[in-house]
C-alpha cells in the first residue's frame, strides 16, 4: 500500500507537498482503513489548487517502472516548477507491504529523464544509483547478484533492469513494489473520454471493453440503481461488437453511447473500468470523479469503492455532500491548499466523534488548513 507520496518542483508544487496517508485510530468506517494506513481517500479543494496534478505526479512512477499506459502528454508542458525550472523534481513514495517498508525516491529532469534513484527496505540501502556520477552506483548484493548492470543511457530505470533481469523472488519486497505499479490505475472523469494511466495498455472503446467483460446486464442494473432503464443488446456489424439500446418494445434501436448524457457516460467509464480492473488493481486515483454526476449516484459510487478491500483507492471532487462520517472518516477526508494536503482529522484540535456533521464543519470553518 502507498503510505505517504511526497513530491517537489513539479508543475504547480514550487515547494514539498506531502500526501500522507497514516490513518488514526476512530473507531467506526474501520472498513475504510487496512493495515493502520488509509485505504479509502477523498481530496477535496478550490479549482486550479492542484487536486489533478497530485494525481499526474502519484503516476509518473509509472513512466519509468512499468510499461503500462502512460499519459505523456500531461508531463510535456510545465513539468518542472517555472520558478525552479533549472532543478530537477523530486519523488518520493514510501509503501508498506505488510511488515516490510519500502522507499523509493528518485529526480527527474522530465518524464523521460532519470538523474537518479534511491530505494530502501526497512531502512537498508538496496539502490543508491547516479546516472551521471560513477562513485554513486551502489546496488546491494541481496539484488544484484551476479548481474552485469550495463544501462545505455537514464532513460531505462536501473530499478527496473534488475528485477527484469533476476530471477523472480514473489516475496521479494521488491517484487511487491514492482507488481504494486504495474497494478495501478489512473483515469478521469471528464469530457476527454477515456484517458487514462497504468494498469493495460492501447486503446479500445468502452463499448468493446464492456463486451469483453461479458457483464452487460450487470450494467443495465447499475444504471436502473442510478435511475436509468435501458434495454441494451450488443450486435455485431463489421468485425466490430456495437451496443445498442432499444426501444418500443425493440422496434427502434440507437447506439448507446449516441444516446448517453456526460453523466450517463461518466457512469459507463466508472463501470467499464469496475468490471475489467476492479479485481486487480492495487492503487486507483479517479480525478474529478462526479464532475456530471448527480450527488445520489456519487454517493452510490463512493459505497461501492468502499467495499472493495483489495485496493487504494483516491477520489477527487468538490461536492461537498460527501464530506460525511456515513461514507468516509475525518482521517480519510483531505483539504488540498497551497502546497499543502491534510486529512480533516490534522486540521482541527477538536476531537471529531462520528455524529459530527463534517460539511457544516467544512462550510464553517471549523478546519484550520482550509
């Protein structure tokens, strides 16, 4: 599990930002937290405050580690802080993986360009790797062994040389970490359609997602608990399997996706990515996640991400109605400010008990960081 994600100088951060994401200790929604650490978190904050490139940043691990989907085009512009574009970004993740803590850190030019790589276990140095100085290579032997490391240039991870190219050890921490980040999954909610990062890779309509999950009438009872009757068949026209909603008794028909408003549209990704990854995925970060959606089927949303234990899962949104200890706590609830991200439960010195009503708190005041 992801613990705590720092990152510095990249796009809007000028300084450190912190996600941390050590759980306290309430004792109800314990559902929501696994292992001491947050399992199910919410960030709330003002438009162009930095909710989306929290996210964007959490992922560039993905660029270097995996070969998974990457969304390069949102590091192209700006990816150092224009105040200190002449430094590199630091990143820093520190994940625990049951009884073992993992950190790895590393500084980057751009997406493409490693300076440099750090990676420790239960406070042992395993990498501690320069790509431009030679007297800082270190690798311990616990994972080199008798690999001869010969990297072209820095824009191959020696991290990633090793474990492609040692034998796979499955309770090796760093087979946990590698597999944790093949296993992530970002995408966003918004009008520009399926764009997402990690997990698969290519590109396919939802519509031909959805026909390879084989679950559609489980979609057809998900829209009805959001309200929405379809009947939907698929039909296939050209090598190609078209989804169809029918109508008058099955006398009309029209595409769906021809017919489904941004929020319709917005549930089918959320669907969609449920029925294919759900199962999965270690990490997910959906960005702006109700953008079109009614706040009754947020809610609904948020209940179904709740149960799922096997993964983390980060939400990002401004509706305000979900700030409520029925569907998250004071410690899995975040205020992003200016170079700053705290849960509910650091903002205030009051004790917060679960018949508090967090929104009126919210709305009030009551949380110093806001």
């Amino acid at each position: 599990m992801l613990k705590r994600f720092s990152v510095e100088n990249f796009k809007g951060f000028e300084k450190e930002i912190i996600f941390d994401l050590a759980a306290r200790d309430y004792v109800f929604n314990k559902e929501l937290i696994r292992n001491s650490i947050v399992n199910k978190a919410v960030i709330y904050g003002k438009n162009g405050i930095g909710k989306s490139s929290l996210g964007i940043a959490i992922f560039d691990i993905v660029s270097h580690l995996t070969d998974k989907e990457k969304i390069n085009h949102k590091y192209i512009e700006n990816y150092r802080n224009l105040n200190k574009a002449d430094k590199a970004v630091t990143f820093r993740y520190v994940f625990q993986f049951e009884e073992t803590e993992v950190v790895y850190e590393y500084h980057k030019i751009d997406i493409n360009f490693l300076v440099d790589e750090l990676l420790i276990v239960n406070g042992e140095k395993w990498i501690d790797y320069n790509y431009f100085n030679q007297d800082y290579r270190y690798i311990s032997p616990k994972i080199r062994g008798s690999l001869n490391i010969e990297l072209v240039d820095n824009q191959l991870s020696v991290l990633k040389y090793i474990y492609r190219n040692t034998p796979v050890n499955p309770e090796s921490p760093l087979t946990k970490l590698m597999q944790f980040c093949d296993n992530m999954l970002w995408y966003r909610s918004l009008s520009d359609g399926n764009v997402y990062a990690g997990f698969a890779n290519g590109a396919s309509t939802l519509s031909e997602k959805l026909y390879e999950s084989g679950k559609l009438h489980e979609f057809e009872a998900f829209l009805r608990d959001n309200g929405l009757d379809y009947t939907l068949k698929y039909e296939a026209e050209n090598g190609k399997h078209l989804l169809y909603a029918y109508y008058n008794n099955g006398k009309n028909k029209a595409l769906f996706e021809s017919l489904a408003s941004t929020g319709t549209s917005a549930l089918f990704l959320f669907f969609t990515w449920r029925a294919m990854a759900f199962e999965k995925i270690s990490f997910l970060f959906i960005d702006e996640f109700d953008a079109f959606l009614h706040y009754e089927s947020a809610e609904l949303l948020v209940k179904l991400l709740n149960r799922e234990r096997s993964f983390q899962s980060v939400l990002t949104t401004h509706n305000t109605y979900l700030m409520t200890n029925n569907l998250t706590r004071p410690d899995c609830c975040f205020i992003m400010t200016q170079n700053k991200i705290t849960s509910l439960a650091n903002c205030t010195d009051k004790e917060i008990r679960e018949a508090h009503n967090l929104e009126k708190m919210y709305i009030n005041g009551a949380f110093l960081d806001e």
